[in-house]
C-alpha cells in the first residue's frame, strides 16, 4: 500500500497514457492495398505472431523427432516382411510366366485360335418394342453404317443382346432377357458350359447343366464362344439362385450385368478377329525327337541311314517315271546292307548281304 501510495500519480498517469495510445490504436486506420486495417489489430498481430512461430516450431521439431525416430521402431520389422512379399511375388511371377509359355505351346500344338474384339461402333437406343414378350430395342445405326445381322450387341458392363433385323438407319437387337434369345454361357470357376436364355417373365436362366453339378450363389457367368456371335470372355452377369429343375439339369438364374431396361449407348462388335497362337522356339522340331535328346536311354538315329533312305525313297519314283523296265540301283544294297550291319549287332542278318547282290546283278540280264 506504500508503494501504491507513494507511486499512486504515476501510475494513473501511466494508465491514462495507456488508455489514450489504445483509443488512438482504435481509431487510427493504417492504409494498405487492400483494405484500411486498425492499428490495433497491427499491434496485436505483431506481438502475438513471434510466440506463434515458437509454438510452430516446437511442434513440428516434435512431430519430426516422433517420426524420424520413435515411430520408425517398427520399420524394420515391416521392411522385413515386405522383403518377403516380393520374393513369393517374384517366385509366384516366374510360374506365371512358365504357364503362360506352356498355355501358348499348347496352343501352337492344338492350332488354337483366340476371338478378340478388334472394332466396335457407338449406337443410341431410341426406342423399344414395347411387348412383354419381345424384350427388344432399337439403335440409331443400320445397314449403311455397316452393321449386319448376329452382331453382338455390349456395354461396359456386359453383353446385351445381338441384332436382329437390320433397316436403312436403325437396327432391331434382341436382348438376352428375350424367350427365343440364346447365348452360349460358361461358369467362370467350375467352368460348367450351358445356354443362356430369357423368360416370358423377363428373368434369364441358364439351361443344360446337369443336375449332379455344384454351382454356387454369386460365381460369374461368361460367353463361352460356342454360338459364334459374343467372343469368349465376356462378361454376362452373376448366379442368383440355384435350385432343381427337372430329373436331368439344374434350374440356374442369372442376373445380367447390364442394367436392360435402362440402356442408352451401347457397342456394336462390327468385326472380330481370330489370333492364332505362336508356335514355340524350337526350330520345328518334333516332340519324339526332343525326348530322345532328354532320354539318356534311346540312341539317337544314326546319320547314314538317313541318307541310306533317301536313294530308297526315290527309287520308285524313277522306277514310275521309266518306261523301258524296271531299274534298280546297284548301290542301293551294299549301302542298307552296310547300314544294317551297323544298327543291328546280331550276326543273323550277315547271311541276308548275298541273297541281295545276286538279285542286284541278275536284273540287267
């Protein structure tokens, strides 16, 4: 209370020439290029900022400390097990790839041919039949844009249908969904093969799989490629129910990919092309004497018997071409002689050697 007392006119005096600096803060606008700031709010930005940027600075020298270091303890441990995954990704890669190789000899020995869509034209639905039942629709696009009937008809999620009848400008596409509609089909895991057909009540079902079979909920339906219109692969949508149908199949319903009673654009596969598979890099050479090469047990065939065969082989043919007889060349039967003599150890077929060189010598006379 002394020092209150004693010092009591300086600090009213003080306080006074506090409150006349904070009203004048208030009132007085500083100008800048955007808008008149108080002087006030200067003043109190500017003394505030320093302890800001102290406190941004500790939190983010905290922040990297926490993340440069304490957090990176279990790094090691996911390093570890990320090394792991790359090598079973590599193992599993490298017998991708055998498989693949193996799938394409395959293909070269069986003379596969692989469909793939190569052309395709955008249409615009623009209107439907408006029958129960005949689920059909219209496109924007006929004859003189090239298309043809039993072309297949897709979107970006499934197949839709193909074209029926073809006019001027416009074509008619049968849906899947339709009663007289048919499309090869094929279970994308159990790979179960059947025909996918519609119903008077709009549902698709898939027919021809025997009743003895498993199929489960949900598994993917896709074109087989048996009816030659949709190429293999396609998708068509997913087993919803499955159930027993008569003694024989089962009574398998589909729900399609594509939304059918909503469609707007759809493709036109104009042209589909045929791949034939590559044969494999062995020079044309034949399985039987590839694993006579691996077997260590089969000899391989001796070099002069095969050019002891080629003077055989031709000899009827200069036998057919002559017209004065019959002629027989006198080197032919030391050579197979000489030859079998070398393949066969046995020492039966010595005797053959002049039963054959009278025959040779006696036919000029």
């Amino acid at each position: 209370m002394d020092v209150l007392g004693r010092y009591r006119n300086l600090i009213v005096l003080v306080g006074v020439l506090f409150a006349q600096v904070l009203g004048l803060a208030v009132q007085v606008k500083r100008t800048t290029d955007s808008e008149p700031t108080r002087l006030i709010r200067i003043w109190a930005v500017g003394s505030v900022s320093p302890l800001e940027r102290m406190l941004a600075w500790a939190q983010t020298s905290t922040r990297g400390i926490w993340r440069n270091y304490v957090y990176l303890r279990g790094v090691r441990a996911e390093n570890r097990s990320l090394k792991a995954q790359i090598e079973r990704m590599s193992l599993d890669q490298v017998r991708i790839s055998q498989d693949a190789d193996q799938a394409r000899r395959l293909q070269a020995l069986l003379a596969f041919k692989e469909q793939f869509i190569s052309q395709t034209m955008a249409a615009q639905v623009i209107g439907s039949t408006g029958s129960e039942l005949s689920r059909s629709v219209y496109i924007d696009k006929g004859e003189r844009d090239g298309i043809r009937p039993d072309m297949a008809v897709i979107t970006a999620d499934g197949i839709v249908g193909k074209v029926l009848r073809v006019y001027g400008s416009t074509s008619l596409v049968l849906l899947i969904d339709d009663q007289t509609s048919g499309v090869g089909a094929i279970l994308d895991k159990t790979r179960l093969q059947g025909i996918l057909r519609g119903t008077p009540s709009g549902e698709v079902v898939l027919e021809k799989v025997m009743s003895d079979e498993t199929v489960p909920p949900g598994e993917q339906v896709l074109t087989s490629g048996g009816d030659g219109i949709f190429p293999k692969g396609l998708l068509v949508g997913r087993v919803t129910k499955v159930a027993p149908g008569s003694e024989l199949f089962l009574n398998i319903r589909v729900r399609p990919a594509a939304d059918l009673s909503r469609l707007e654009e759809v493709l036109v596969v104009t042209k589909i092309d045929e791949r034939q598979a590559e044969p494999d890099q062995t020079g044309g050479a034949r399985a039987i004497d590839i694993l006579a090469g691996r077997l260590p047990g089969v000899p391989s065939k001796p070099e002069n018997a095969v050019n002891a065969d080629a003077p055989a082989t031709a000899a009827p043919a200069s036998t057919a071409g002559s017209t004065a007889g019959p002629v027989v060349n006198p080197k032919a039967a030391p050579s197979e002689t000489s030859v079998a003599a070398k393949v066969s150890p046995k020492p039966v077929k010595a005797p053959a050697e002049p039963k054959t060189q009278p025959a040779a010598q006696d036919s000029p006379h």
